[in-house]
C-alpha cells in the first residue's frame, strides 16, 4: 500500500458513525507497504518522536538513504512504528457488539485470543499470550508500547514482542490497530534514530506470507464471531 491517508480517514469515520466505507461493521483490514513508512501516534509530534533526525529528513528526504520512504498518523495512539516486513491489521466493532456486550469478554482478550488463533491456523509455532492483572476499563483508551517494550495480552513469538496494536474508542465504535511483523525491518527505527539496531535472531524464514497469514486471520475472526 502507498501510503494513503483516505484508509485512516475512513477509520476515523467508523470510530464517529459506527460504519466503514463501504460495509457495515465489524470490519476488518489487512494490507502492507509498498514503501518503509514510520507511522507516528495519533498524540505524537515528530519534533519530538523521530529527533533528532526528523527536521534532516523533512527537508531533503531523497538525501537520507537510511530513513524512511514517508511519514504519517495513524488514528490510534501508541509510539512510532516503522512499517516493512509486516502486515497491518484494523479491526472495527460496534461498542454494543455481542462480543462484549454481556462483559464476559474484555477486547484485550477477545483480541489477543483472535491474533493467537489465527496466527496459529497459519503455521506459525512457539507463540505465546502473556496474560496481566493490572485492571483497566474494557473499553479505555491507552497508549500502545512500541516494539521495545511489552503491555499485558501480548502476543510474542520465541519470548519477544511480535504484533504491536493500539486502540481507540470512538463515539459508535472500537479501533483495534497493529502491526504484526513478518522480518526484523521493524528494527530500523531504532537503527535510524540512535545508529544501533538490536539484535534480533529470531527464525524469520519459517513465518508465512503475508497472503497466507492474512487468510487466516480472517477465517480466525469470522469463527469467533459464529462462537456463541
């Protein structure tokens, strides 16, 4: 995907109305980059989250062959991502959704649970979903870590962070949104802003495409949604 600002429009629309563009919610997308994006927080400012290369970068970015292809917000909160070797994910529901609607189900859970199933149903083995205690409103707003830190109903992958989500509770609806990465490209944000990039031997080749993975994610979550 070029970066295109209409598909976080129209999930700014989902969170107002209650719909996506073109279907009724739940509604659920999948995509990838076509060029290493950084994608900022909806609260953030690049001054202050990509210094001290940012001001560099705006000016002449053909003149920086390290840093990314394009920059942009993204309509949930959480901490800059830089998007390549991943698919991306949005996930909308209706806040009265049955799903949640008789509290027996947290979106921390039924999310984490949906990522898990689905990611298993793809092939992918040694995944494993820390579970915390701290309480919080099911349906609170909150900064998202980034990849260098872990939150509670994380979903690793041989013991280290793996997809990245952010949410936000709109007037009508739920905003799920995450990268789930597919290579260690992730870890060129770190490289880019501070010159060391972490090292990271996890066994990228036995991960599935992107198209692979993608299919099962959404067979994952019409299933849940057909589970009493």
């Amino acid at each position: 995907m070029r970066v295109d600002q209409q598909l976080f429009l129209d999930m700014e629309g989902a969170l107002r109305e209650g719909r996506s563009g073109e279907a009724t919610i739940p509604a659920l997308r999948l995509y990838t980059w076509d060029v290493p994006t950084i994608s900022l927080g909806k609260s953030q400012t690049p001054e202050v989250a990509l210094a001290p290369r940012w001001e560099h970068w705006k000016n002449d970015p053909d003149a920086d062959p390290n840093g990314p292809g394009a920059v942009v917000h993204r309509p949930t909160g959480g901490r800059a991502v830089w998007h390549e070797q991943e698919l991306t994910y949005s996930v909308v529901f209706p806040i009265r959704h049955p799903l949640f609607r008789d509290g027996s189900k947290s979106p921390d859970e039924a999310f984490g649970q949906w990522l898990l199933d689905g990611a298993t149903r793809a092939g992918i083995e040694d995944l494993t979903l820390e579970r915390g205690t701290v309480g919080r409103d099911p349906l609170g707003l909150g900064a998202a870590p980034c990849f260098a830190s872990t939150s509670r109903n994380e979903l690793k992958w041989h013991g280290k962070k793996w997809v990245g989500s952010a949410r936000r509770l709109g007037q009508m609806a739920l905003l799920q949104h995450g990268a789930i990465r597919l290579g260690p490209a992730g870890d060129r944000l770190e490289e880019w802003l501070t010159g060391h990039r972490p090292v990271d031997e996890r066994p990228w080749t036995k991960l599935p495409s992107a198209a692979v993975l993608a299919e099962q994610l959404a067979l994952s979550l019409l299933g849940s949604l057909h589970t009493p």
